[in-house]
C-alpha cells in the first residue's frame, strides 16, 4: 500500500526562521496610526460636532421659534417642557412632540413665506 502515498522529504536549503525581520514591525504601526487618525477625523469628529449643535438647538428653544421636525413638519412652537414641545402647524392644529424630533430652527417669517 505504500505505493500509493508518495513520502515527503523536508528542503534542506530553505531558511529555518519563519518570522520576519526585527525592524520590520515599525511600518505595520505607521498603518495603524494613520488608519486611527483617519477614523477620527471623519467619522468621530464629525460626529461629535453635530451631537453638539443638536444639543445647543435643543436647549435653546424657546416659545414663538419657528422649527422643522426630522419627520419634514414645520411649525411655531407654542409650549415648551422638559422633553415636550407643543407645535402649531395652522390656526387649529397642535402636535406635541418630542425635542429630540426637532432638526432645526428656521429665521423668523418663514411660515408666513411659505
């Protein structure tokens, strides 16, 4: 049965270290550190800004703003509460929402624009 699984005979000439140079490891790092500069400059960064922007816009908001909801809803604040804001779109109409759900503020007159 031996002529059927050839034998195998190890290279005498092939070097015997298997790991590369000492001072080799030094470009793997540069890799790293860039790729780390890179995600923080745009992704975390970023990021951050507009969680701080939101975070001042929804401390700001005060009775008679003018505001866009997230969900593209537009209105003039009437009430403010802690996590509540009560929003009139028309003469009859008021929606309470959340604060988190305002995306942003608009210039005085801009309902009466539109």
């Amino acid at each position: 049965m031996s002529f059927l699984i050839p034998s195998a005979y190890a290279d005498v000439a092939a070097p015997a270290a298997t790991t590369a140079a000492p001072g080799a490891g030094g470009f793997e790092w540069i890799f790293l550190v860039g790729f780390v500069v890179i995600f923080y400059l745009m992704i975390w960064r970023p990021q951050a800004k507009r969680a701080k922007e939101h975070k001042n816009l929804m401390g700001s908001l005060q009775k008679g703003d003018e505001v866009v909801t997230s969900g593209g809803i537009a209105g003039k604040i009437s009430k403010v509460s802690d996590d509540f804001v009560v929003i009139e779109v028309s003469d009859t109409v008021e929606l309470k929402i959340q604060k988190a759900a305002i995306a942003a503020t608009l210039p005085k007159g801009t309902l009466k624009a539109i």
